[in-house]
C-alpha cells in the first residue's frame, strides 16, 4: 500500500488545531494498540520527514505561562471568604 505522506502533512495542516490535536491524541492511542519494535520506528523515523511539529496542549501552555495557583489560605479559610462575601438581595420578583 503506497500511502503518500505529504498529502496527509498538507490535508492535516488545513485542520483546525483542535482537530490536528486529536488526530495526535488518535495516533497515541494507535501507538499503544500497535506497538512496533523499535528498528521499525527507526526506519519510519528515517523513510519520512515529519513536517509536523507536535504542538503543546493548550493547558501545558497556560500552566507554563501563569504558573499554578498560589495561596497561603487553607481550604476552610477560602470557603469561609466565599460565604463571606455573599449578599442576599430583596428585590421582589413576580414572573
């Protein structure tokens, strides 16, 4: 079977980034259904020039560009500030 990857490269660039993602989350899982041995990924490394470059997932990215959530509150404190700064309202509302 002739599978001509420039075609696909050039069909799957078109995509989306959502879609190009789960075509990556797709091939991962393929990976793991039909494992190779490693000579056979090196000859496959080496038959096709990849021209996608694997993108991050977009919460790496957020977590690496604003780092995680820091606070010295305990849990019971921040609910105890939740219920805190809530208000009731009085208005009187007639559907």
């Amino acid at each position: 079977m002739l599978i001509k990857f420039e075609e696909v490269c050039q069909d799957i660039d078109t995509l989306p980034e959502e879609a190009q993602l789960l075509i990556l989350d797709f091939i991962q899982l393929l990976k793991k259904r039909y494992p190779s041995t490693e000579l056979e990924n090196k000859i496959r490394e080496n038959d096709v020039p990849s021209t996608l470059s694997p993108k991050p997932h977009p919460l790496d990215t957020f977590i690496e560009k604003y780092g995680a959530w820091e606070d010295e509150l305990t849990a019971e404190e921040i609910v105890k500030e939740i219920y805190d700064s809530r208000t009731v309202s009085n208005y009187d509302i007639s559907l």
